[in-house]
C-alpha cells in the first residue's frame, strides 16, 4: 500500500530536525571544550579565623587503677588456669584470675598429714604421761607409808629392847631418804616428761604453721577484686614485639612471672586519653589548651577534653622503624566521661594549636613551592594563572594568606599541565 505524500513529508522533516540537533550539540561541546572550564579539581578561598589543628591519635586510658600482679612465689612461672573475661563487671571479692596450685596442693595434703601425725604424738605422749603419773604417785604414797610405818616402829621404845629400837631408826632413815630419792626422781621424771610433750608441741605447732602457710599460698594464687568495678585484661609482654607493640591480653593457659601485671580495674570517673606527641609539635601545645576527641567505638559524640600532661623529656619510640623518632608523652582529661567509654579504646584529638581572626585561607593542598617561593593556580576562564602569595601562618589543614589571592577565587589542588597554566610576565 503506497504511503501518502503529507506523511513521508513529516517523516523526512522529522529526521531533518534531529540532524541539525545532532550537529547543534556537537557544535556547543566543541565551543565548551575551547571556552569551558578544565577537567580539574578545585577548591574555593575562603575569608574567617585560622585553625591550625594537631591532630594526635591514643588510648584511652582511667585516670587511677587498681592493678593486679601475679603473686611473688618461687618455683617459677606461674600457669593462669581461670580468668575473668574481659570488660566484665565483677563484685568486690569476686575471684579474677586463678594459677595453677597443683603442686601447692601436693605440698598442702603432706603438711596436712605431718600435722595429724603429730597431733598423734602428742596425744599418745599425754596417754603415756598418764600412766606414768599414776605409777609416780603410788611410788611416792609407797614411800610416805614406809616412813610413817618406820615412825610407827620407832615409837614403841618403851615394848622392845634398844637393839631394837636403834634398828627402828635405822630403818626410818632409810624410809625417809628413800623417800627423798622417791620424790627427786618423780620430780625430774615429771620435768622431763613436760619437756617431751613441749617438743612434741613445738613439732605440731610448726606443722600447723607450715599448713597455714601453704593454705595462704594457695589463696594468693587466686586474685580477688579489691573493689567493684570492671575488668581490663592486661598484654602479655610475652606476645610483643622485640620493638613494643602488637601484644595479645593474658588468656587462660599464658604463663606469668612473679609479679607481672595480669589485669587492672580501672577507676572510670575520670578518663584520659595517653598520646604521643611528636618532637615538632612539642613547644606549640600547652597545659589546659581544650581539645576534641573522637572515639572510634562510640561515634556521632565528640568529647570536650583538656590538656592534663606534656612530658618534660622525649621518649625514643623504636615500634616506627628505624631510625627511631622522638616523642613526647601527652595525656588529655576528658571533661564528661561516658559509661560506653573502655579503657584500651582508640580515639583522635584535635587541638586548635594556633588562631588568627579575620584572614584569607587558602587551603593546603592548594599551596605549592616554585623557585622557593609559594604560589597557588587559581582557575581564570579556561586556564589557571600561576599567582605567587604571601603566608602569614600555615597550618596542617589550611594557610593564613595576606596578599595574592581573594576569597571566592578556585585554586587547583594539583598542579595542572603546562598547557593549562597561564603565566604572569
């Protein structure tokens, strides 16, 4: 069927039209490529106070603890067999951590033993002195009856003749020295026999000295809170690097020395942040100089904090590599602590370490140094002119300029081609 002539007329005209279209817009990419703007990156100048900020990342860390050591005890290391799990919150009394006491115990059930063997002996001692006693005393009515029977004899002198009655004497002197000898003997056997049972004595009491003993030494193998509170388990420096650093906390199985440092329980009124404060940075901070914090593990909240400590003397750092830098211990308090806020947690500060009112700030990505001198490009039409300018103060972020450029100007932040930058002559 034959297409009619009106609409193979509106047909071609349609097709007519996207052409010149077509070549409109090819037209104007072309003029904007000549004219437009180049494909770089800019940023504005702006005009208000400079902020030079330092910006320190560190730990957070409690103002006071409580830290608690493995015990100091011979024998060598010491086996951790129970631990708290960390973050925990704990009871004061609580048992935190528990060694190994299996040899202690050992030990203990010998002791133990030793005691009740000498319990016994003095038992059967005493049973002993008993009999004993009893047979001193009949020896020493024995001896009184002899000599009052001798006594007795003596007084009948009137009834029997004086052979006799001389033999009477003789026998009460020897009933009565009998009886002194009787008497010396019970008195040094009795004196011995306390004597035995003070040795015996002595021998139990040592035993039950050396129980004690090891019941205590068991009981230090188990640290107790001190105080409520929540757990922050220590690193073990067994795990570190020879250069610091990089240590996994005190599990259950680690093996401590006396005396190391296993957990702490940290006093969370009041929280510090512990930094390192770079040799460069060191005479532009002060104590009471305010700051922000940022922690990482509670976001959206930006902490109010304070400067508290600047160390006098720089510490050699070796966990950066070699050649060692030198830093500066810095500690900062925050103003209002959080009940999210651990120890051990990672934070950022920003300190404002210097400020200049009403000013012109290029950013500092923007700056760049040319035949030692600085200079910016900022965007004119199609190209950028290379402009030399005057820095009163610069800073990490941004430079306090006082001539060269104007607020609202677009500066590169790289440095163009060389096609694209314009000259002043």
């Amino acid at each position: 069927m034959p297409v009619p002539v009106s609409l193979r007329s509106k047909r071609v005209l349609v097709v007519i039209v996207l052409v010149i279209a077509a070549l409109g817009g090819a037209v104007v990419a072309m003029n904007a490529f000549d004219r437009g703007v180049p494909n770089a990156t800019t940023v504005a100048v702006t005009h208000g106070e400079f902020v030079d900020y330092i910006q320190i990342r560190g730990e957070i860390r409690p103002a006071k603890s409580m830290v608690l050591n493995a015990p100091l005890q011979s024998g060598g290391d010491l086996q951790i067999t129970r631990l708290v799990k960390n973050g925990a919150a704990v009871k004061k009394g609580d048992v935190l951590v528990e060694f190994d006491a299996t040899s202690l115990e050992q030990r203990l059930a010998e002791r133990r033993s030793d005691l009740k063997s000498a319990a016994g002996e003095i038992e059967q001692l005493q049973a002993q002195q008993r009999i004993n006693a009893e047979e001193r005393t009949t020896q020493l009515l024995k001896a009184q009856y002899d000599v009052d029977r001798a006594k007795l004899d003596l007084g009948k002198r009137d009834l029997i003749s004086q052979i006799e009655y001389e033999e009477a004497k003789l026998a009460l002197n020897d009933a009565e020295q009998k009886q002194k000898e009787t008497q010396a003997k019970v008195k040094s056997t009795e004196a011995g026999a306390e004597a035995d049972l003070v040795g015996k004595r002595r021998k139990r009491d040592k035993a039950q000295f050396d129980v004690e003993r090891t019941e205590s030494a068991i009981e230090a193998l188990r640290l107790r809170a001190p105080a409520d509170g929540s757990v922050n388990i220590l690193e073990n420096p067994r795990t570190s690097s020879m250069f610091g650093g990089g240590g996994i906390e005190f599990r259950e199985g680690d093996r401590a020395w006396a005396g190391a440092s296993i957990l702490e329980l940290p006093d969370l009124s009041s929280i510090h942040l512990e930094a390192r404060l770079d040799e460069s940075d060191r005479g532009r901070l002060k104590v009471a100089q305010q700051a922000v914090v940022k922690i990482e593990a509670v976001p959206g909240k930006d902490f109010a904090a304070r400067v508290d400590l600047i160390s006098v003397l720089a510490r050699v750092d070796f966990s950066s590599g070699w050649p060692p830098v030198r830093n500066f211990d810095l500690g900062l308090v925050l103003d209002d602590p959080d009940p999210r806020i651990r120890p051990g947690m990672t934070a950022v500060a920003r300190i404002a370490a210097d400020r200049l009112p009403d000013t012109t700030l290029v950013p500092a990505e923007a700056v760049f140094q040319k035949d030692g001198r600085s200079v910016v490009y900022r965007l004119n039409g199609s190209k950028f002119d290379e402009q030399p300018i005057e820095i009163v103060r610069r800073g990490r972020e941004q430079a306090a300029v006082s001539a060269g450029v104007s607020a609202g100007d677009k500066l590169a932040v790289r440095r163009p081609d060389p096609e694209l930058i314009r000259r002043n002559r």
